[in-house]
C-alpha cells in the first residue's frame, strides 16, 4: 500500500541530499513532489521543480501561489533547504550571521505560513516537518549561528504544533545527526571524526532521514505532532567530544 498516495508534498532544498532523498521516498509511496530550490536536480521529471529564494517571503508566497493554482492543496511540506558551515562564534560576520538565520529559520517560517494558510482554506488535514538538527539541542564548535537557526526551528514547531492541532495540521521536526551529505562532505575535515562520537560508530544516510519523514507525513502518525525525532546513531546522547582537552581529566577549582 502506498502510504502517500495522491498526496502534494511540498519538498525545499528538495534537488539534492537529504531533500532529494526524501522527495524520491515520497514519490514512491505515490506522493505528487514539488520542490522548491534554486537549482533542479538532474533528470527527475517527476519531481515539479519550482525556484524559490526560502529566505525571501515574497518569493516564497508567489510560489505557493503556483502550486495552489496548480494543485488546489497541499498536504505535506518539508522544511529542509539549508546552508551549513563551521566558523568559531567570535569571527562569523554579521552578514553570515544573517544568512543562516534568513535560510533556516525564516525561510521555514515563510513557507510553514504559507503552507498552512492554504491548508486551512482548503481543510486540508496536513503534515509539517522542519527540519532541525542535533546541534540545535547540543552544543558543538563552530555551530554558534548553525545551532541558533535549528534551535529556533524546534521552538517555532512546537509553538505550531499547539496552533495548528485545531486545524488537524500535525507539525513535527527531526533533528538529523551526522548524515553523508554533500553539505557534509563541505565540511569534511571539521567532520570526518564524529563516527568516534557517535554511539553506532558510522555517518547516516539521507535515506534514514527519509524513512523517519515518510513515517511523520503518513496517516500512522497523525496522533503525534510537537516532538523533536532526533536521527542520529545516538549523537545528541553524548554530544561532540571536546578533543583539545586533556585525557587525565581536569582538576576543578
């Protein structure tokens, strides 16, 4: 049985990486995919891309303005378009400061307004996910204006999620851990240790994000909405290892 069957589902950052896992997921259990990004993924016609700036509301607005005209509604919306970069607190710029918040944070509320606006004229009952991150719920070097963004993710769905529950709209997050990813494999030097600090010892995979999606977006799971699903081979558990500190342990004051 095909758990999304008939079903518009609403993928940001949906033409690569974890996006693209999860549109491919969702489509083949029988979702419609439209993927709002600013570059479409190569040879997926059955992916409807749109090009949208998440970080700019108008742009945003006209886009579901398209897919309204286009589809009537929408039952499912990812949250998943994102930057990532390592840079300590102290040097990141205010420019880069305000990247990251205009991505991640404002760019999933822009489209979670949307979304759910025309869910609520259309009575649809829907889904959201935004996608967060474990280093919204530990901290870990060079993630300052990273965390911040995700951590204000998980607060906006919670605050959605009591909302929007009138509504019928679920709203939920996942919070991915160490997954292999084109973002990641960026980062590589700053990342190629966590395995060590993973519990299950390995990077996931954008598969595993997308199975946990497809599970939040389905029918079974229309009786949880609110919660923070980390994905993470157990990561959040313990958190990125400090390495530079001493391994005799240190002496408190």
């Amino acid at each position: 049985m095909q758990r999304l069957k008939n079903k518009i589902a609403v993928v940001t950052g949906g033409s690569s990486g974890i996006g693209l896992a999860i549109a491919e997921r969702f489509s083949s259990e029988g979702a419609r995919i439209i993927s709002l990004d600013l570059n479409e993924a190569a040879d997926k016609p059955h992916i409807h891309f749109i090009k949208t700036d998440v970080s700019s509301s108008e742009n945003v607005n006209r886009s579901f303005a398209q897919i309204a005209a286009e589809y009537d509604k929408v039952d499912v919306l990812i949250n998943n378009a994102g930057i990532s970069w390592s840079i300590p607190m102290i040097d990141i710029t205010d420019e880069q400061w305000a990247q990251m918040l205009a991505i991640h944070l404002n760019g999933s509320f822009y489209c979670a307004r949307a979304a759910s606006r025309l869910m609520i004229d259309t009575q649809t009952p829907g889904a959201i996910i935004n996608m967060s991150s474990v280093s919204g719920i530990v901290g870990s070097d060079g993630r300052a204006a990273y965390g911040a963004a995700k951590g204000g993710i998980i607060t906006l769905t919670r605050v959605m999620a009591v909302e929007l529950a009138q509504h019928r709209i679920t709203v939920n997050s996942i919070a991915p851990g160490p997954i292999l990813t084109p973002l990641i494999k960026n980062l590589w030097e700053d990342v190629k240790e966590y395995p060590r600090d993973v519990p299950l010892k390995r990077f996931g995979m954008p598969e595993e994000i997308a199975h946990a999606a497809l599970f939040l977006s389905s029918d079974e799971a229309r009786f949880i909405t609110g919660i923070v699903l980390p994905v993470d081979g157990g990561f959040s558990i313990t958190g990125k290892v400090n390495r530079d500190l001493p391994t005799d342990g240190i002496n408190a004051p």
